[in-house]
C-alpha cells in the first residue's frame, strides 16, 4: 500500500494535555492508544492496525472540576461570559475560527485515519464545519439587531432578547466528530452558556490541536475539553443535577441513561440528534438510472455510517426486478480503497462492526432473505462489502435495528400503504426520500409524508445540509432543532425586562441606554 507522503503517520501523536478553567494542563495517569483500523506494517513487517497516538483516560475527579469551572463561569447568570456583550462573544468566536483554520491539514489527516472518511469528505468536513461558526456568527447578530429595540402593549414596555440557560453538557458522534459537535458545542458557547466537552470514542485525536485555539479564545470556564470514558466522565456529572443542557448526538440508550441520572429532569433541557431510519420509497414511474444513483449514494456514502442515510429501500413491485438489476450492479462496481484514494467505500473505524453486520446478513438469510449482488458481504478484517438484501420482512434484524453500516433491506410494495404503516409504527421519523414523477400521486403522498418525517426528500437522497435548513426529527430520532438559526434558539431562552409606561420608568430606561451600564438592555445597531 502506497501512502502519499503528506498523509504519512510518521510518528503517533501523543496528546497528554486537557482543558479545565482555562488551562492547559498535563495529564500523568493512564492514557488510552488510539488505533487506526487501516493496516501498516509494524517493526517486524507484520499488517497490524496504526497506532496514531493516546489521549488521557481521565478520571471522575477531573470530570467534576470541568464541571464546576463551567458552572463557575456561568455563575449563576452573573459571570463574565453570560453577561458579556454579544459583540465580545462574538469577536472571541471569531478568533477562534482563524486559530481553527491554521489546523486544517492534521485534523482532515487524521479524520482519514481516525475513521476511514475519505479525503473529499474529510475536506469537506472541516470546511462545512467552518463555514457553519460563520454562518452562526452572522445569524447571531441578526438575532441581536432584531431584538435592539422595545415593545409597547397595554401600556407595558419590554426589550426582548435571547439569553442563556446555563451549563452545557457535550457529546458528540464519531461520523462527524468536527461538524456535529461543534454544531451544538458553537451555538451553546456563543448564546452565553458554558460547556464541558468529552469527545467521542473515534475521532478523538483531531480535537486535541483544537485545545489551544479554544484557550486562547474564550475566558477560562467557557469551555472545558475532557478526554475518556463516558460512563467514566460523563455520569458523574449527570448526577450533580448542574447541567442545564444535555446536547448529545449519538443512540438513544446513552441519551435516556443520562437522563436517567439527573435528578432535576423538568429542568434539563435536551438537544439531542439520535438514531433514523430513512426509507426511500420508489414508485412505478421513478426514473431508475437517477434513483439508483441517488439511492447508491444515500446508502453507502462513508459506509452507510450516517444518520441520515436510507437504511432500507421500498421499491414498488412493478419495477422491483428492473431497480434491482440496475442497483445491485451499480454496487457491484463500488472500489474499497484508502481514505485518500477518494472511494465511496473505505474501512470501517469500528473493529467489530465487520462481525455485526455479517450477523445482520446471516439472521435475513435465515428468514428468507437472499444476498441480490454477487459480492455481498465479502469480508477482510476491517470491512464487508455492502449486501443487498431481498425480501426482508419485520421479523428481520436488519428490518427493526439501525445498521449504520453498509447493508441495504430491500421491501417491495404493492399498496402504498405498505412503507407507510411501517413508518407510522417505527420507532423513528427523521427524513424520508421519494421517487417518482407523476404530480397526482406525489401531491398526497407528499402531505401524508410531511406528517411522519421532517424532511421529505424529492427524488434525492436524505441529508442534512444546507445547515441554513432545519435538521431535526419525529418520536425517537430528534430533540430540539439544528440549524443555523434553530441551533441559537435551542440553547437559550427568550427573556425580557418589562416596566409600565410612565415618565419615571420611561426616565430610567433612557438613562440606562444613554449610560451603558447593562449590556442587557441595549439598543446598539451590530453591523
């Protein structure tokens, strides 16, 4: 295997510091190595997964020091940072975004390495998540020139704004360990509340050379970055009763059980990003060269490892064989490759996920299912090709679980009832996408759909961005809104001081702008 040079893992990165109140401390207990799933040969010549470096395995004692700096800085609504002026927040986020970009090139290598996403999106990647703190910067201060301004009604003044709840707790995933974060972690901080941060289990290391750019960048409490396990760091936590904000993109078990510790529930706020289920749903006029395309593209893009990927295909009965034909040869000719090679299909980061997925495949199979592409489910240590599986039924594993993996159930239909009860009873109700052409079918289908997902997608596969549009889901799948705009509002609250129109109190607001002494109470124009 040839590495070009400037993805080369010359030497691993070991990576002992963390980020409490401010500073960058030393850490001098265990360490855990993080390996690659992709093989280099060892001193001996021998295949053996990279080792790319360590982070700390951090204890209970440090967990709850992040969180009382956190709960520090916030200070019961009195501290520096929920009290500072929006343009301050702003102009710290702002340099934190130029500190960021200086680490583009080892955090895109190492998300390669880290979790087998392949250089484009791993490019990508990192410059959505970019382009996403701009955005928000720019959606903030339109939030704030909106709210420079009073209300009078019923003889009642009052200057509205968005403030703060409080302590953040931040979990996010390992398929977008850059983007998906800091789509909550970015929104969280720059509203005014402070945050504690443990990121996720893969993709762990390309958030170490972010540590001093948030140091340099925020008043010491704002944000605390810690490294190990979550039940480790996370429950005790949980458990004080501190955190406001539970922001967690990940499955609904790690959610629920989190929940389950605090002991003040109605005052926890959740903004959670949980599992999916998209189905696609292809009717008898779909064009098939385009749906198998999009469908190709909405299973397999980075392994099917995404929330919003289609996780099970309805194909009208019609022109079952025909999509078929067409789909599991288009799959077929899908290349496994390096990250850096640029394939659709690449390693997979979870050493056991190989294993699981076969399971899936050998439990359809035994209750009817067949493999359709002759390559399905080939297996090497660190991946299986993508199975094509038909007919899968309910009691199927793969029909009920998320694979989150390369592994497609396929359900013909002849009533469009069908994919339409089954995604009534689901458990899930993120997206849906749908495939046809004739406007008096799609019309009622479309406003039936709208009702059971938050997102239907016409003739296209399912996804989040533009991260403008809302991103949020029904039942088990969704808590709360991301967006741009939709993420500022989730983490604050609408609060407002009010006083009754008379010529004292009209006295004491005017001085009151005139003199600056609240950064509450403004009427300042951002620009």
């Amino acid at each position: 295997m040839q590495i070009p040079s400037q993805f080369l893992i010359e030497s691993p990165y070991h990576y002992n510091s963390f980020l409490i109140n401010g500073e960058l401390s030393l850490w001098d207990g265990p360490a855990s190595d993080v390996h690659s799933t992709i093989a280099t040969p060892d001193s001996n010549g021998s295949l053996k997964p990279t080792l790319l470096g360590s982070v700390p395995d951090m204890d209970e004692a440090h967990a709850l020091e992040a969180l009382n700096a956190a709960n520090g800085a916030f200070n019961k609504g009195k501290g520096a940072w929920p009290t500072m002026k929006v343009s301050e927040r702003i102009a710290c986020m702002e340099r934190f975004v130029t500190l960021m970009k200086l680490q583009r090139d080892v955090i895109v290598k190492l998300l390669m390495w880290e979790i087998g996403k392949n250089l484009n999106d791993s490019e990508k990647e990192f410059d959505r998540t970019v382009d996403y703190i701009v955005d928000t910067i720019n959606e903030y201060k339109d939030i704030d020139r909106d709210s420079a301004k009073f209300h009078n009604h019923g003889g009642v003044f009052a200057h509205i704004r968005r403030g703060p709840i409080g302590v953040v707790l931040c979990l996010g995933p390992y398929n977008y360990p850059l983007n998906e974060t800091f789509s909550l972690l970015i929104p969280a901080i720059i509203m005014g509340n402070t945050a504690i941060f443990k990121p996720a289990k893969h993709g762990v290391l390309l958030i170490a050379p972010l540590l001093e750019a948030f140091k340099e960048s925020f008043p010491p409490g704002v944000v605390n970055i810690i490294f190990g396990r979550g039940r480790t760091i996370a429950s005790p936590i949980m458990k004080t009763g501190l955190v406001d904000v539970l922001a967690l993109i990940g499955h609904s078990s790690s959610a629920l059980s989190l929940q389950d510790l605090h002991p003040k529930k109605n005052r926890l706020r959740l903004v959670l990003g949980l599992e999916a289920k998209n189905p696609a749903i292809i009717l008898p006029d779909a064009d098939l060269d385009k749906t198998v395309q999009e469908c190709v593209a909405g299973t397999l893009s980075f392994n099917g490892q995404r929330c919003t990927a289609l996780k099970i295909l309805y194909v009208h009965e019609s022109i079952k064989d025909a999509f078929l034909t067409k789909f599991t040869k288009a799959v077929d000719a899908l290349q496994l490759g390096m990250p850096w090679e640029n394939t659709l299909l690449t390693p997979l980061p979870e050493p056991k996920k190989p294993a699981y997925i076969q399971e899936l495949i050998d439990d359809a199979v035994a209750k009817g299912a067949a493999v359709m592409n002759p390559r399905g489910g080939e297996r090497t240590d660190n991946f299986i090709f993508p199975a094509i599986l038909y007919p899968v039924s309910h009691d199927m594993r793969v029909y009920e679980e998320e694979q989150f993996g390369p592994v497609i159930p396929v359900i013909s239909f002849a009533d469009i009832d069908t994919p339409l009860d089954d995604m009534a009873a689901s458990s899930y109700g993120q997206q849906v996408s749908l495939f046809g052409k004739d406007v008096t079918t799609l019309g009622p289908l479309i406003d039936t759909l709208a009702n059971l997902v938050c997102r239907v997608n016409l003739n296209s596969s399912c996804q989040r961005g533009p991260d403008v549009y809302p991103f949020t889901g029904r039942k088990d799948s969704a808590v709360s809104t991301l967006s741009v705009r939709d993420a500022l509002r989730s983490f604050s609250i609408r609060t407002f001081v009010a006083t009754k129109d008379n010529e004292g109190n009209k006295e004491i607001l005017r001085s009151l702008l005139d003199s600056h002494k609240s950064n509450f109470i403004s009427t300042d124009y951002m620009l």
